[in-house]
C-alpha cells in the first residue's frame, strides 16, 4: 500500500513538473514576442528570410498553440497572440503571391517557346504594319 502511494505521489510530481515546463515555456514565448520589434515579422516567428510557406505554417501552428489567450494564462497572451498572428499574415501573404508569381512565370516562359499568334489565332508575322 505505501508503494502504491508512492508511486502515485511520484507520477503526480512529474505531471506538476510538467505542467510547471509548459508553463514556463508559454511565458516565455510571450515575454520573446513582446520584446521584439514589432515589424521583425520573421524573428517573431522565429523563422528565416528564405523558409518556405510550409515551415513558416508548421511555425504559426505551433507558436498558436503556445499563445491563444484560452490557452496561455499570462496578462499578455493576447497582446502577443495578435502580433505573432499579424506576422504570419504579411509572410503568408507574400510567399503566397511568390509562389504564385513564381508558376505564372515558369508557365510563361514554357509558352514562350511556341510561335507568337497574333489576331485571332491566326499566325499572320508575315503581315507588315
């Protein structure tokens, strides 16, 4: 009975230690995001200049879990929270219109190799305006 006990005793001292990691992790994470600049987009996630879309999403999903205001008890959660949120929209956005602008010009470059038509499909080069 009284290794049963302590046993118990033991697995709810690890469950408070881990709780008391967690939460010592969620205040940080929120005293780093205050303290940067506010238009280091890319240090308030804590990604690169040259990430991709996805590693700067795996980032966002993470940072989300340690920040939402339900989640994270510190007075400047939400502060915080919308920062890093506001970060990851202007990143997004952009590798999202490069990725984008990227393809358009891949795709143009592939067409540029056909003839040119000029009119209505017609190929008429060899009229002189």
């Amino acid at each position: 009975e009284a290794s049963a006990q302590s046993s118990i005793s033991s697995k709810e001292a690890r469950k408070q230690k881990l709780e008391a990691e967690k939460m010592r992790e969620k205040q940080k994470s929120v005293d780093d995001i205050l303290t940067k600049s506010h238009t280091d987009y890319y240090g308030i996630l804590g990604v690169s200049p040259d990430s991709e879309l996805d590693e700067v999403v795996k980032k966002f999903k993470k940072l989300s879990k340690l920040l939402h205001p339900d989640k994270n008890p510190h007075p400047g959660a939400k502060e915080a929270f919308q920062i890093m949120k506001n970060a990851y929209t202007t990143i997004s956005k952009d590798l999202r219109f490069l990725r984008q602008h990227n393809f358009q010009s891949a795709r143009m470059r592939a067409n540029q190799t056909k003839p040119p038509q000029y009119g209505f499909g017609f190929n008429l080069k060899w009229l002189s305006l």
